[in-house]
C-alpha cells in the first residue's frame, strides 16, 4: 500500500513539474525584441541584446505582468497589469503601453484613453490585443 501511495506521489510530482515547465515560453517579436514568460506572475518583453534573467533594468523593456498584447510592423502595444509576486515587481508599470522596436522608445502606464490617441497619432488604426500565449 505504502509503495503504491510513493509511485502516485512521484507521478504526480512528475505531472506538476512538467505542468509547469510547458508553461514557460518565449516569443519573438519584431526587431529582436522577446516577449518571455518565467512563471504565472512573470512576463516581459526583454531588450535584444539581454539574456534572461536581465542584469539589470534597462534590459527589460516592458516589465512584469503583460497580459493582452499585439504586433503591428515595428511596434508591439498591448497592457501589464500588475503583480506584486513577479520577480520583476518594482520595475513594472502597470497599464497600456507601446514599444517601438525599431527605435527603442516605450511608453508605459498609458491610460485605454491616451493609448488609443497615441497609436491614432503613430498612424494605427483599431487594435485588437490577444494573450501573449497565441502569438505565432
């Protein structure tokens, strides 16, 4: 009985692992920018010349929870929301922003209101924002 209990503990620690590993992924994005997710509370678009973990700040272009996000030819838009658990925490600027892969230029905690006048005034039109999961 006991030996049958430690075989289902092992498995299920086996599934929860793997579990957890298929859930960390990588996305490219334009320019060499990556959107990379750690864990549950962890995704961010990294700079291209930064590995992960990145050394410092600078290397993380849009910090902590990126949750809703979007391509469109140089620039990535989408919203972080916070989350105080994300290793990244007191980088993160919770809200709508827009990345300019081309150039470097981020604009971060952008209310829906001045997000969607800025990318009027930078020539896009109605952007629809999707997990960052179902990038290709």
């Amino acid at each position: 009985m006991v030996r049958k209990w430690t075989l289902s503990l092992g498995i299920g620690i086996l599934l929860i692992a793997s579990c957890s590993r298929a859930s960390d992924y990588e996305k490219s994005l334009p320019n060499g920018y990556r959107l990379i997710r750690t864990n549950a509370v962890t995704t961010a678009i990294l700079d291209p010349n930064e590995a992960w973990p990145a050394p410092h700040p600078s290397g993380v272009a849009v910090a902590a929870k990126v949750v809703r996000i979007a391509v469109s030819n140089n620039l990535v838009v989408g919203y972080v929301e916070s989350s105080v658990d994300s290793e990244l925490a007191k980088f993160q600027v919770p809200g709508y922003f827009i990345l300019d892969t081309q150039t470097g230029a981020v604009h971060l905690g952008l209310s829906e209101s001045d997000w969607n006048k800025q990318l009027k005034v930078m020539g896009i039109g109605v952007v629809k924002l999707r997990e960052p999961r179902s990038l290709p």
